[in-house]
C-alpha cells in the first residue's frame, strides 16, 4: 500500500514554487535602456541620458538589446 507522508511533496512543492517564482517574461520590470534600472530626479541629466540613448550607434543598441534580454533570465 502506498503511504501518503510529508517528506514526499516537500520537495516537490518548493521546486514548484522556485519555478513560479523564476519564470517571468522577457520584459518584466526591466526599463528599456541599456544597463541598470535607475530614477534620475534632475530634468536636465535624464534629458542629456536620453539625448545620448537617440544618438546610439546600430551596434550598440544591438548590445543593449542582448543585454537586456540576458539580464532579464
């Protein structure tokens, strides 16, 4: 006769649980720029941040975007 006991679903249920909490789409609470998530409050360096993000070479916004799709796993 099987027994139903504790100790066999533990385990079971805390791989469960790290796999929900792992999977997340590529996207999820990551900014679209290229490196780390950070609030700029002054007006005048997050304009001179975007003004350098528009003027980006093909290359690096490549970069950006394999960056920001491996950082995201």
């Amino acid at each position: 006769m099987i027994e139903f006991k504790p100790r066999y679903f533990v385990l079971p249920a805390i791989a469960l649980t790290v796999l929900a909490i792992l999977h997340a789409p590529a996207d999820s609470g990551q900014s679209r720029d290229c490196g780390p998530s950070i609030r700029i409050a002054d007006p005048g360096i997050r304009e001179s941040f975007a003004a350098m993000a528009r003027q980006q070479s093909r290359a690096a916004k490549k970069i950006c975007a394999v960056h920001a799709n491996n950082s995201a796993r």
